[in-house]
C-alpha cells in the first residue's frame, strides 16, 4: 500500500502507540510497518507538464514575436524567398531538416531510454518538417483536388516507412491518421464532393472504415512484427469507430448542417440507439474479456452519448436549475458508484 508523506507518518505513530500499550506485538508491528511504502513524486507527470507548458509558452513567444511589427516585415520578406524556391528544392530542405530531428531522437533514445518526452518531442519535430516535404512534394503534382488527395498520400507512405524503419508507434500513428483524411479526401473527389459516397455521409464512412481498421488490429495481434504498433492502432481504431458513431448518433445521414437544423432531433433516435448499444458491448465485452481499453471506451461514450441525448432533448424544453440540477446529482452518483468500484478493487489487491 503507497501512502503519502502525511499518511505514512500518521500511520507510523498509530503503530508506535500501539505497540507501547501491548495492543499488538513487536513482530505485527515489522509486519504492518513493511505493508505500506511512501509514495514518491510523479515525476513523470511533472515532466509531461514541463514539456506542455514549453510547448505553450513556444507558440505564445511565437506569437509575441510577429506582433513586432518589424519583425513582421522581416519575416515575410524571408518567407516570400522561401516561398518562391521551387517546391522540389523546398521540399529536399524539409527533408533534411525532418531526418535530422529523427537522427538525434533515435541517437538519444538509444543514448538514454527513460527520457520519452525529450526524445519523442525530436520525433515530433521530425514529423512536422515531414509534412512539410509532402506537402511541397504534393505541390510537383498540381493543386486543387490532385493536391489534396496526392498530399496525404505521399504523408501516409512516408510516415509509414519512416515508423517501420525507427520503429515508432508515434510515426505509424500520423500515418494512420494521413490514410484516415486520404480516405475522405479521395471519396470527396469520386464524388466531386457531392454529401453521399455510396448512400453515406462522413461519419458514417468513418464509422465503416472504423470497424474494419479494429477488425484488421485484431486478426493481426499475435504477429510479433506488429507488437510495436498494435496498442496504438487499436486504440486509433477504437477512438475512430466510437466518435464516428457518436456524431451519427447526433447529425444521422443528413447531407449537411442546414438540412439537419430543420430536422427534430428525435428524428435520429436510431441512430443514437446505435451508438448506445455499440458502447454498451464494448463496455460488455471488454468486461468479460478483461479488455480494459475496449471497456474504458464502452464506458466512455456510453456516459457521452447518454449526455449528449440529455442536452439534445432537455436544454431547450426545461428550467436551467433543474437542468443542471439533474446534471450534478447524475455526477455525483456515478463519482459514489466509482469510488465504490474503487475501494472494492484497492481492497481486492491489498488482500491478495
């Protein structure tokens, strides 16, 4: 059992005093003292923090800084240099720059393992200038629609090589999110960006190319060449498939926004019970399973979509205390119900 600095020392005085008034012998007092440690500091997640708030605080120095009106003349003097350099001569820069930033993450993750943010962030770097080769790599092939669908094609194969070579979950992640635009992209251009690709909008294009994406990770789990990014893929492919559903369960199949604000909401109700039951057996079959990432994302959008039912079909017909009345006291038991469910597991592992 970890106890932080306070508890740990009311803890400590409780079996000192105990074990001076004989209510428990000296060796049950060894044993109760090495049951409990002291919690250390998490690091780990001061350090995630560090590297947010740097971030942060690069954009706002960014921003400060073209807020200087002549360093705002200076810059897009510069930019209209690069800018008018051929694309492919752009794009060997970027190149360059994206291979370098992977160098020096690879070398310092071999270097020193334990620091994933510092290297990760090289990786991150790397993968922004490799947007910028494909993007300027896609400009060789005209603009327009051949742009956009060229765009992220080139971006999906290049992140894809890239991951395989550096063994990468972060790589093979962009990659996978370039394959999921170029998707839309290239059935926007089929279809001269008419709203239905095959009878189906958007989300439920995604909703499809979703599930098949799970069901790929999932026949493909034992292959020992896709340990590296199988974690990362189902866990994509379960964030696609449970969103797409969940802006089905609002918007259903309408063709566009101006069509669905003349439609009442109660209209999509298949749709949300859709979307409900797929997040009721994920949340069934991860329990049974014992599949936690499938259970938490059941659990998950099964509480959004009962919310977002409940601000669709209430905001507008009902008092605002009562509303947000209702919305606490709801809160307030699934906290009991999940404080519950925590100290029976944290008693269940104390026991064992």
């Amino acid at each position: 059992m970890q106890l932080n600095q306070s508890q740990a020392l009311t803890v400590h005085k409780a079996i000192v005093t105990w074990e001076k008034s004989e209510l428990i012998t000296p060796e049950m007092a060894t044993q109760l003292r090495q049951s409990y440690s002291i919690r250390g500091f998490d690091w780990k997640a001061m350090a995630r923090s560090c590297f947010i708030i740097a971030i942060v605080c690069g954009v706002v120095s960014v921003v400060a800084t073209f807020a200087d009106r002549a360093l705002i003349n200076f810059f897009e003097s510069l930019v209209d240099r690069i800018y008018n350099a051929p694309n492919f001569i752009l794009a060997l820069i970027c190149a360059a720059i994206s291979a370098a930033f992977f160098y020096f993450g690879n070398k310092k993750k071999q270097e020193n393992p334990e620091k994933i943010f510092t290297n990760e962030g090289f990786i991150l770097l790397g993968s922004t200038f490799t947007a910028f080769t494909a993007a300027n790599l896609a400009k060789l092939f005209g603009s327009g629609d051949i742009y956009y669908s060229t765009v992220f094609l080139i971006a999906m194969l290049l992140f894809t090589a890239l991951s395989i070579r550096l063994k990468n979950a972060l790589l093979w992640l962009f990659a996978l999110v370039s394959f999921t635009v170029f998707l839309g992209v290239i059935t926007g251009v089929v279809t001269h960006w008419k709203p239905y690709f095959l009878g189906l909008n958007f989300p439920l294009r995604y909703i499809f190319f979703g599930a098949l994406l799970l069901a790929a990770c999932w026949n493909t789990r034992h292959h020992r060449w896709w340990k590296a990014f199988y974690p990362i893929s189902r866990f994509y492919a379960l964030l696609l498939l449970f969103t797409a559903l969940w802006v089905t369960s609002i918007f259903g199949n309408q063709p566009n926004f101006e069509t669905w604000s003349g439609i009442r909401q109660l209209h999509f109700w298949p749709w949300a019970l859709l979307s409900t039951l797929a997040a009721g057996l994920a949340v069934y079959a991860g329990w049974k399973k014992e599949l936690l990432t499938l259970r938490s994302f059941g659990i998950a959008f099964l509480f959004l979509n009962v919310y977002s039912l409940y601000f669709e079909y209430f905001w507008n017909g009902s008092h605002k205390a009562v509303f947000f009345i209702i919305l606490a006291v709801s809160f307030w038991i699934i906290g009991r119900s999940a404080e519950k469910i925590w100290h029976i597991d944290f008693n269940k592992k104390n026991q064992s």
